[in-house]
C-alpha cells in the first residue's frame, strides 16, 4: 500500500511541474516548441507503462500512465489543431 501512495505522490509532483507548461499552451494555444516525434513517443511509452501496470495490477503504474496520456494528448491536440 505504502508504494502504491508513494508511485501516486510521484505522479502528482511529475504532474504539478507540468502545469505552468500546460498552463502556456492553454492561454496561448502554441505547442510549437514540442516535436510530433517527442510527443508521438511519450504517449506510446504511457500506453506500455498502462498496459504494464493493468498485467502487474499496481493502480498507481495505471493512473500515472492515464494522467501523462491526458497531458501529452492535450498538448497533441493543441499543437495539431493550432499549427
């Protein structure tokens, strides 16, 4: 139980040291400083760190992997629909 907090503890911290990043995108509807391939394989490396965590059953694994899929899906959609 105690690494299951621990692994969410670190998902938030990652998590919070992407909110002025996000925040930017957000206001400023500009992703250009991030490359497709960067972020083509970050959402990839989640969707194995998901599957990883589904076959393992650790939930924090899951939810990490689910909460970077939103942020570098956010940060996709804003830089494909905003060129």
């Amino acid at each position: 139980m105690f690494l299951e907090m621990l692994g969410v503890l670190a998902t938030f911290i990652g998590l919070f040291s992407f909110m002025p990043v996000m925040n930017h995108i957000r206001k400023t509807k500009k992703a250009e400083d991030f490359p497709f391939m960067a972020l083509f394989f970050a959402l990839v490396s989640n969707l194995i760190w998901i599957y990883y965590g589904h076959i393992k059953g650790t939930k924090a694994t899951i939810f990490m992997g689910l909460c970077y899929v939103f942020v570098y899906g956010f940060i996709l959609s804003v830089k494909i629909n905003n060129p």
